[in-house]
C-alpha cells in the first residue's frame, strides 16, 4: 500500500517538474519568425499536447494516491487506537489511579489523528517536495550544471535551516503546550464526572476559576509556541527570498552571455516558481510533521509503560474444581513502600467455605482479594487456587473463575440487560431477569418506562446507590463462577431491601468459596470463618461466636465499638421520632 502511494505521487509530482520545460518550449516556439511559423505552430502545438497529458496524468495520479492514503491513514489509525485500548486496559491498578481518564483519552484520541497529519505531510507534502527539489535539479543541472548546482545548494541550505529552527526553537515549546492540553482535558473530564459533587457543595464558580488558571497556563505556553513558529516561519521566508534573487540573476547572466534562449529563461523562471512554492511550505510541512511527532509522543509514552501483570510465555488456562485458595508464605509490598505490607503470609480457605475479612482501614483486607485475582504480582511466595499457583496461569482463565461484588459498584453507560449480562455476554433474556430476581432488582427494574432497556447513565449515575449495588450482585448471580468476592455488599442497600439481598446472598454463597470484606461485623455473623487482619497479619480467627468469646480480643472490640455507635445513633433518632409523631 504504502508503495502505490508513494509511486503514484511521485507520478503525480513529476508533472510539476516537466511542465516548466514544456512551457519554454512553447515560448521559444511562439517567438520564431514567419518564415518558420508553420514549424513552430506544429512544436507550439506538440507543447501544448505535452502540458495537456501531463495534467491530465497528474490528476489520475493524485487522486489514485489520495484513495490509497485514506486506506492507509485508516487502517494504522484504527491499529493504534487497538493497540494503545489493549496496553491501557492491561496497565497495572496503580497506573490507572494515578492518572486522569479524561487525560488518557486525550493521549489516545491525539495521537490518532497526529497520525493522519503525519501521513498527509510525508506523503502529500514532503514527498512531492523531494521529488520537485530532486527532478529540477537533475533537468537544470543536465543543461546548466551551474545553475543545478545553485538550486540544490540554496534548497539544502534552507531545508537545514527550517529543521533546525522547527526542532531546536519550535519543538520544545510545542512540547509544553502539549501537556497543558493534555491537562485540560483531565480537569475537564475530571469534573464532569463529579458534577453531583460539585452541585451539592455550590462549587460551579469556584472549578470555574480552577479551570481558568489550567487555561491561563495553556494559553501562555500556546502563545509562545505560536510565536515560535511565526517567527521561524518570517526567517524561512527571508532565505527564500535570497534564493530567488540568485537564481534570477544566473538565468539573466545566462541569458547574457548567449547561453540560454528567451524560452529557457521562462523555463528557469517557471521551475524557480513551482521549487519556490514547494519550499515555501516546505517549512510549514516540517512545522506539522514537528507537531504531529510531539503530539504522539505522550501516545508513545503510553505504549512504552511496563505490564505491571504479564502472562508468563508458558501460562496455561486454570482449571478451578472446588475453588480452594491458599496463600502459601506469601510476601508483598506496594510500589515504593520499603515496608511489606505482607511477610510470609500463609492462610488456607476450604472449597465452598465462606470466610469473612474483618479489620481497620489499611490491615490489608482489600490487598488479599486483589492478590487472589492477580492485580498484582506478590514479592514472594505463591498464591494457589486448587494447587494451581496463579502466577502460571492466563489472567483471562484466572478471572472467569471469579465473581466480584464491589463496595461501590460501577456500571456502563448501558442499558440494565447489558450491564447485568456482563459477567455473560451471551446470556438469554431469562438469564438476565432471573439473576434480577435473586438480587431484588427485578422489581424496580420492572417499574421503569423501558424496563431492561434502560440506560442506566454514566457510572450508572441515573440509578440510586442501592439499585446499582443490586444490579451488580445480578450481574456476580449471572457469573456463576466457583469463587466469590464481595466487598461489603450490601453496604449501599435500605434497611428494607437489606434483608432480602442478605438470603439472596446466601443463597449465592452456597456451594462457592467465598470472600467477604466486611466493615459491618452484621454481615458475617453467619461465615464459617473470620479472619482479624491487623498491619498485614491475621491476628485472630475463628467463627463469630468463638470470636465474642475472647474477652479483650480484637474482634471483641471492633463488634463493642459498631454495636455502642449503633446504640448511641439510635438514641439520637428517637426525639426526632418522637417529634415527627406529634406533628399533626
């Protein structure tokens, strides 16, 4: 493909370049005396023929070149929009928390199309440049090397002197702007995602002025590179307009001294006139390629990111049978941490037992599921699920095995059946609702104008927090893998529909090896087993009956503490009860 391009235009620009020597042709044909007008008629007349063919081959030439180019332009656009999707989806958790999504899109979408003025520049701009520069000089020096020489000698000159300015002067400042670009569309996605926080706190004018300074510092760095190139874009000229004095003036002397014809000084004039335009934009062509190379780079950044989790070359898929999990001397610390936050960890859970993860904040209850589904790599040890380390095993294979309810579940802007057949995408209408039933959320997706076919907004904004929670317990009943994870469930649930999401999640847990994170002690009354994490470690555990038992331990604590903020929550409700009863 790329090829056919770049035959077909240089094909194309070849006529720009024999045009001018037809045209002194014609000039010396007209200027002949009568007594020979007859033949110059005939040679004015093949001259004309000649720029006749030759237009008529460049358009066929240019628009067959154009074709191939929007394949092309397409196709690699395309390709690096896949390429870039795949790398970012596969990029580590922490990557993805540490940066803007609304910057990343920005990163994706800019390079794609520096891409097509990239292509449009070497292919349709600098290409014929090089062909014009090149076939005039080969014609002009064939007939006067003096003259050949001029013209390839000013057009190195000016060539060297345009990239130089674009690269050393333009490039560095338009590097900047970039990134403040590149900014904007982080604060901007970054604050539309949080429009119901910023209405509830009246904040409309304070992120006004927060987005003002992000485009006051854009519009300086923007400034100052368009001045850059303003100004690189004057001296270009400058060097032009000494090229076409000298040129001019050794076509005269040439004439002077008898060596060139009326039409060959028509002829220097024309090719001057169509090597002038050429390297006239030349400089312009060089500033985009210079653009479309920064604006890439950020893209190129992306691509040159590390995997954080990579299937090893000889992972197999997992073959998961009762779903037992093990971490076996298991040893992790966070990126940057000098402290593990696990050392030698070691731990087993049963198949289809049901095991609750209790804790402070930061004991490193989440760490553990994440670790299971291998968000991160452990620093030493090995995980294993029904003695397969998970470390040899496809991501793909590791996580169909498990089914995951988060504490603050997300949803795709789509409509209910699709968010809830995600863990299924092939799952039947009745799939769908069935798993909507078992979750309660059949009900009010009932009540709703299109039913299942609702679109749900984005992050599943146009839902309450409890239906959202409900949809995607739906969507782990739909999974129906062997090994489940919830991450305190029900916390976003009324106290109403509480109770049956709690026998629906039994019901769920029955026969699968489950993981509970839990922050209301309530919701693991009924587990088989309670883990105490503290600082990395599992300092207590057993059922939650035992657990009570130890006087002073620190699952006695955690429950006296919720139960006491429980009580006091209760007595501060009850005047306002009280208050609401006698208001008439």
């Amino acid at each position: 493909m790329a090829g056919a391009v770049v035959a077909a235009m240089a094909g194309a620009t070849m006529a720009d370049v024999l045009l001018p020597l037809l045209a002194g042709r014609l000039i010396d044909a007209v200027g002949v005396l009568d007594a020979a007008r007859g033949d110059a008629g005939v040679a004015a007349l093949w001259a004309l023929g000649g720029m006749l063919a030759l237009g008529l081959g460049a358009a066929v030439c240019r628009h067959l070149a154009l074709l191939a180019i929007i394949s092309l332009t397409l196709e690699t656009m395309g390709a690096i929009a896949r390429e870039s999707f795949w790398r970012v989806q596969r990029l580590s958790t922490d990557w993805h928390a540490n940066s803007f999504a609304g910057s990343v899109v920005r990163k994706i979408t800019r390079g794609m199309w520096a891409v097509d003025l990239l292509n449009d520049t070497i292919l349709l701009a600098l290409l014929p440049s090089v062909v014009v520069l090149l076939g005039s000089t080969v014609l002009l020096g064939f007939r006067w090397p003096v003259m050949g020489a001029i013209v390839a000698g000013s057009a190195i000159v000016y060539l060297a002197l345009a990239a130089l300015g674009t690269l050393l002067y333009v490039a560095p400042a338009a590097r900047l702007s970039n990134r403040w670009d590149t900014r904007i569309g982080g604060v901007l996605a970054d604050v539309i995602g949080a429009n119901a926080v910023v209405k509830a706190f009246a904040a409309e004018a304070r992120e006004d002025r927060a987005l003002a300074q992000v485009l006051g510092q854009w519009r300086r760095r923007t400034r100052r590179t368009w001045r850059r190139g303003t100004n690189n874009g004057t001296a270009q000229l400058l060097v032009l307009l000494a090229l076409r004095t000298v040129v001019i003036a050794a076509a005269l002397w040439l004439w002077w001294v008898g060596q060139a014809t009326p039409g060959d000084v028509a002829y220097v004039l024309t090719m001057y006139f169509v090597i002038h335009g050429y390297l006239r934009d030349i400089g312009h062509h060089i500033s985009n390629l210079q653009r479309s190379v920064n604006e890439m780079e950020e893209l190129v950044a992306i691509d040159a990111e590390p995997l954080a989790v990579a299937d090893r070359p000889d992972a197999r898929p997992l073959q998961v049978r009762g779903g037992a999990v093990a971490f076996e001397q298991v040893t992790f610390r966070y990126g940057g941490h000098a402290r593990p936050l696990y050392e030698e960890l070691s731990l087993a859970i049963a198949p289809g037992e049901r095991v609750g993860l209790v804790g402070h904040s930061g004991s490193g209850k989440t760490t553990f599921v994440k670790l299971v589904q291998r968000l991160y790599d452990v620093s030493g040890g090995r995980i294993l699920i029904d003695g397969q380390d998970i470390a040899h095993a496809t991501q793909t294979s590791l996580r169909a095995q498990l089914a995951i309810v988060q504490q603050e579940p997300v949803l795709f802007h789509r409509s209910l059946a699709e968010n809830i057949a995600y863990a299924r995408p092939g799952a039947s209408a009745a799939q769908i609702a069935q798993a909507a039933r078992l979750a309660n959320a059949h009900g009010f997706i009932g009540r709703l104008p299109d039913g299942y076919a609702t679109l749900v907004g984005e992050r599943g904004v146009k839902l309450s927090g409890g239906e959202r929670q409900r949809v995607a317990i739906a969507r782990a009943f739909l999974a129906d893998a062997p090994i489940l994870i919830l991450d305190e469930a029900t916390s976003s649930l009324d106290s109403e529909s509480e109770e049956l999401i709690q026998e629906a999640m039994q019901r769920l847990m029955a026969g699968r090896t489950s993981i509970v994170i839990a922050h209301r002690l309530s919701t693991v009354r009924a587990l088989d087993r309670i883990l105490v994490f503290d600082r990395g470690r599992v300092i207590e555990e057993g059922s939650h009956a035992r657990l009570l038992q130890r006087q002073g331990g620190a699952y006695r604590r955690l429950f006296d503490r919720q139960a006491m903020g429980m009580a006091d929550a209760a007595e501060l409700a009850l005047p306002a009860l009280r208050n609401t009863a006698r208001t008439p």
